[in-house]
C-alpha cells in the first residue's frame, strides 16, 4: 500500500488527536478542561476507510501471490542451493580434505643429509613428492612422520601397541617422533633446538608446516576455478600474528614483483591474482599455496573481486582461466625436463639411488 | 554422532532476489561466495572466544582447533560445504570420556609452564618428581625448592568434558552472514553471470 495514501487519509485524525493533546497539556486542570477535551473527543473525524481498504486488500493479495510462488517454487522442483557447516572429523564418512590426504599420500620418503638451502635448489617437482627433513638420513624417521601425518590430514586412528586406536594429536606426533629419533640415535643432544631431529620445537615446526601446507595445497586446488576466480580472483597476504613479526615482507614482496613485473600483483598493496607468479618468487619453497617460509603466520586472505578491479588487478569484464594445464602436476612434470645435465648428475649424486632417470623425466624411487 | 548445518539460501532474502538468483545461468560463483562468508563467520565465531579461565598463557585452542581449521571443503551448483577439520574441537562440542590409551596415565596441567607445554611427555623445564598419594591422583612436582614445591600435573586415569556449543558457531549468525553476502554481492554476481 502507498505509505502516502495512508498519510494522507490519517492527517485529519491524527490533526484532531493533537489538538486534544494541546488542550489536556495547556489548559488548567479542572473540569473546563474535562469539557473541553469531552467535546473534541466528540467531534474527532471519521476518514472514509472504504477506499483505503480496497487499496490495502490488493496490496495484501499481490504480497500473498508472492509469497505462495516462492515456496511453489521451492517445494516444485526448483533448484534447492544450501550451504552445510559440519565437523569433519566426527561425521560419518568423513576421510579428509581430499586434496590434502592426497598431497601428503604421494610423497616418498627421502633421506639426505642436504641441509634446508640446498634442499631449496632441489627441482620442485622432487621437492613436493618428496617426504624429507634437513639433515635427516633415516628413512624409518621419514615413513614415521609421513604415515602421522597422513593419519592426521585423514582423520584415521593409529593403532597403539597397547591395542587401542586413537587420532594423532600435535602432542602424540612430537612424543612419538621424539622417541623414535632417540631410539634411532638421532639425538645431537644439543638440546631443544631446530638443528635437533629429536626435539620437540623441530618436530613441532614439521608437524605445523606439513599440515599448512597440505591445507594450503588444498585450498589452492579449490581456487584453481574459473567461476572461484571470477568471484574471488585475488588474495591478501594478511597481518602477521607472530610474537615477532619478521619485518622484512614488504621487501620481500617488492623483490618478488619485480622479478614477475607486477604481473596481476599491486604494489601498494600485497594483494595479487591467485594465478599470478608473484606467489612462487615470493615462497621460500617455490609453491603458490601457504606457508610461505619456516613458522610464518601469515595468512592468504580472499579478496573480493569489486575490490580487485579498483586496484587495477582485473578489467570489469575480464574472465581469469585457471593455472595452465589444470593441474599443477602436470606443471611440476614439466618443470623437470630440460634439466641440464650437471644438474641431473648433482642430483644423482646427492640421493643415489633413490633417485632415478627416465627419457627426460626424473623422479623418486619408490621404497 | 554428528552436526551438520544446513543453510538454505532461500530462506531469508526477498521474492525479489530470490528471482533474481533462481535467473543465474552458472550458480557456482554464488556458491563459492557463500561459502567464503560462512568460513569467515565461523573463523571470526571462534577468535571471539575469550581466554582460559584458568588464566594460564593462551595455547591458542581457539586459533589452532578452530579458526585454522575451518575448511572450504567444495562447492558447486547447488551446495558449497564448509567444515571444521579437528577432532579436538569436534570432542570440545559434543564432550565426553578421555582415557589415557598409550600411556599408563593422563597428565593434567594445573600450572601456567604445565599448560604451556601441554602433555607432561613434553615437559623441557626442571626435573618432577612422582608423588603418589592414598585414594588421590598422583602428582608430578618440582621439588627444587625444598621451601616451596610446584606441582605441575595431576595424573589420572581418565577425564570427562562437559559438552561446549561455543564450539560450533550458532546456527543465526552463519546464516545472517549468508544472506547478508548475497545482498551485499548480488549485483557482482549478476555481472560476472553476464559475462559467461
């Protein structure tokens, strides 16, 4: 109904209600006054409701022809579009983010006492498939913490000696490695520092880093999506929440895109396209997901695409295609090949023969 | 036993939009915008927690089981699906029994260095030392200081946790999140549907 049809019908009343007001507040109290607002209680009109009811009545039947279309709509075959929230650890079923259960699932392990920087010169390709720790040369250590991890990203229960299962938790992975590498004699015993195998800090930094970056990866995979793209094409690399903040990502983030000449990244601001390679150079580990280096707690936030357009990411009408090829294992497969041949011999070198050539691809020999 | 929200995108935004939704030649732009806004609220739900009440310097459980570990877990036409991919907060909403599995006894912290490091397997600071008592739980103490002993854990067979709904995001604030999104979106998304 017109709000100003309704005004204007009411205005005589609602004239007359505040002259009775007017009089009860400004007259003496006495029963002049009592007279006086007798009489204009009396005389109040009477707006002729009638054409206003008719009006009202056909308000009120188009509103209910609506209202009974909407749920025809939903009851009648209408697409049903619903967003769940659950936990995913105790819903029946339930075996994992997929993609994460299959990044960790394909590694093998590999012992090598290269330390973390020249692990870093490793092609890419070795380094994702790889299931490996600076300075670790125990394969039994390296299955060890593969198969705890991948307990973990899968929600599966370990079997204890005892005959009891249950989930690996932070705290059972660092208790369990830690005994493990004591066993094995891999304790420097040089005390709870990163360059022991056998303390709780290093086994700690392994356990958070190998789970971020399965959920990292899999989240990338998620977002590898043309219409994902089109909604949210970008990320913010967000605040830090560390005690001590390195101080040194801004430069990091300046050298990074130079080196990729700003492609789909801005510069006042770390907020770039997923698809651009800003993201890799950026990395310590060369991988467009997160973590990014050792303990960073920065996270990739999702940057609405209205937003991207005002920072000059993406045109109004610009779609973004997914990364080439898909599949970034096909990317990694690629990323092998041409490699030159002292390079190969390096790597030959450095891992024996848990390592081997095949044509023009390299990879890891299964255990 | 298992918890699951459902959220109909129907429900709670005018005929109009609705219309104008139900017009969308490719809904998964929409679905992956819903799913972003469920996952922010129920990351924004679980920072919002306030510390322990014990006082004792945060382990961050809120963060780490929590708001990290909300999940996008897919999307598509019809549904996007998010999750809380942790079986300890997953035990801190419905509670229950823990029992020491693996080991002989649970080890309960009861002082802020305790809490800190968590289970007593992972105690780095001064030696404790068991002392059993009659009909009560054993504790693990520092005894350094002959003057004053610092008890650091109480070892029991088992602990039981009252049920916590603070740890799954209500049902109201996940959904006004949702319908706040798509009006706040909906021309973005009517535009990027128009470009296809």
């Amino acid at each position: 109904m017109n709000r100003q049809t309704l005004a204007e019908w009411a205005r005589p009343l609602l004239d007359a209600i505040a002259e009775i007001e007017r009089a009860a507040r400004d007259t003496v109290g006495d029963a002049s006054m009592l007279a006086t607002v007798d009489g204009l209680v009396r005389g109040l009109p009477d707006p002729d409701w009638s054409t206003l009811a008719d009006e009202m009545a056909l308000a009120m039947e188009v509103a209910a022809v609506r209202e009974v279309q909407a749920w025809q709509s939903r009851f009648s075959g209408a697409i049903q579009r619903r967003g769940t929230a659950s936990f995913a650890a105790e819903n029946p079923g339930f075996a994992g983010i997929e993609d994460a259960v299959k990044k960790v699932a394909d590694k093998t392990p590999v012992a090598s006492a290269l330390r973390s920087d020249e692990w870093k010169r490793v092609p890419l390709a070795l380094r994702e498939r790889a299931q490996f720790s600076s300075r670790v040369e125990s394969i039994r250590l390296l299955s060890d913490i593969q198969s705890k991890i991948l307990a973990r990203v899968s929600h599966e229960r370990e079997m204890l000696a005892t005959g009891n299962e249950r989930y690996v938790s932070r705290d059972s992975f660092i208790r369990d490695i830690r005994q493990s590498a004591i066993e094995q004699g891999l304790d420097t015993g040089k005390g709870n520092v990163l360059t022991n195998i056998a303390a709780p800090r290093r086994i700690a930094m392994i356990y958070d880093m190998q789970n971020a970056q399965a959920a990292g990866y899999a989240r990338w995979k998620l977002d590898n999506d043309p219409d994902a793209l089109a909604i949210l094409p970008a990320w913010r690399l967000g605040e830090s929440r560390a005690k001590n903040p390195r101080q040194d990502w801004i430069d990091r983030w300046t050298a990074a895109g130079s080196a990729v000449g700003w492609q789909g990244a801005a510069r006042e601001q770390m907020v770039a396209l997923k698809t651009s390679p800003i993201w890799r150079v950026l990395s310590r580990f060369g991988t467009p997901w997160p973590p990014f280096d050792f303990g960073s707690t920065r996270e990739l936030e999702d940057v609405w695409r209205d937003e991207a357009e005002r920072l000059g990411l993406i045109q109004p009408d610009e779609r973004i295609p997914a990364l080439a090829g898909e599949d970034f294992n096909a990317e990694l497969e690629a990323s092998v090949t041409g490699l030159p041949p002292d390079a190969i011999a390096k790597l030959l070198d450095a891992f024996g023969n848990q390592v081997e050539v095949r044509g023009d691809r390299i990879a890891w020999r299964a255990s | 036993m298992e918890i699951r929200m459902d959220i109909s995108i129907q429900d709670g935004i005018s005929p109009d939009i609705e219309r104008k939704l139900d017009a969308l030649k490719n809904t998964r732009p929409l679905m992956r915008a819903i799913a972003e806004a469920m996952e922010q609220t129920m990351r924004a739900h679980y920072l919002s927690q306030p510390p322990n009440a014990l006082g004792f310097p945060s382990q961050g459980f809120w963060r780490k089981e929590g708001a990290d570990r909300v999940i996008i877990e897919s999307f598509d036409q019809t549904q996007a699906t998010v999750v809380v991919d942790s079986v300890a907060m997953g035990h801190r909403f419905f509670g229950g029994r823990v029992s020491a599995k693996g080991a002989g006894a649970l080890s309960i912290p009861v002082s802020p260095e305790a809490y800190a490091t968590g289970s007593a397997s992972l105690w780095s600071g001064p030696e404790l030392t068991l002392i059993p008592r009659q009909d009560k739980p054993a504790l693990l103490v520092d005894v350094s200081d002959e003057t004053a002993w610092n008890i650091h854990y109480v070892l029991v067979k088992s602990v039981v946790h009252e049920p916590d709904e603070r740890a799954f995001a209500p049902r109201e604030t996940v959904e006004s999140s949702v319908h706040q999104v798509i009006r706040d979106k909906l021309d973005l998304l009517l535009r990027i549907d128009a470009m296809a």
